[in-house]
C-alpha cells in the first residue's frame, strides 16, 4: 500500500490549508502588496524605454486616493509614509517625463517649420 504524502510535503497545498492561508491574510495586506507593486510599475511607465504617462498617471491617482484609506484604518503610518515618499517620487520622475515628452515635441515641431522654409 503506498502512504500519502504529509500536508506540505512539496505537494499542492489542500483546500483546508488554502483557507487558513486566506484566513490569515488582510485587505491591508493585499492593498500595500497591490500599491507596491504598482508603484513599481508606474516607475517603469515614467522611464523612456517604456513610456506610457496615462498608466502613470493612474497610478498616482491611485496611490494620492488610497493613502488616506490606509491611514483611516489603521495601516502602520510607516508602511503609508514609504508609499507617501514613493508616490512623490514618482510624481517628480513624470513632471520630468512630461517635460522630456514636451521638450521632443517642441523640437519636432520645430524642425518641421525650418525643414518647409
């Protein structure tokens, strides 16, 4: 007769232990994990390899209308004064990038009036 494997033992975790597991987790867990990670994103959206300022924006937005949510439930003021840094941060790298955006526009756009004299 072959013997089950223990709980753990490298096999999928049960249904029991998925649920302790949820059980465990809060809602501020999952949003600081969320807004992290977003903000990682949003980071990588403000640098010119992958420029995309709407999605940046979004996440500035999100982080400018969760802060106070955080703080109003009792998240560690630590955990939401790094999101605060972070989200400044963030909010001086795209005044940058929309500056860069509208320094090249400028100058496309001056090219084209000296190229048709």
């Amino acid at each position: 007769m072959a013997e089950e494997p223990a709980a753990g033992a490298g096999g999928p975790p049960t249904e029991e232990e998925l649920r302790d597991a949820l059980d465990r987790v809060t809602v501020s867990d999952v949003l600081l994990n969320a807004l992290s990670a977003t903000t990682s994103l949003a980071y990588r959206r403000v640098s010119p390899e992958a420029r995309d300022l709407p999605q940046a924006r979004l996440a500035i937005d999100a982080l400018l209308a969760l802060e106070p949510v955080l703080r109003e439930n009792g998240v560690d003021e630590s955990f939401v004064r790094d999101l605060e840094q972070a989200r400044t941060n963030l909010q001086l790298a795209y005044a940058k990038a929309v500056g860069e955006e509208s320094g090249a526009d400028g100058e496309e756009a001056g090219s084209a009036s000296q190229g048709s004299r």
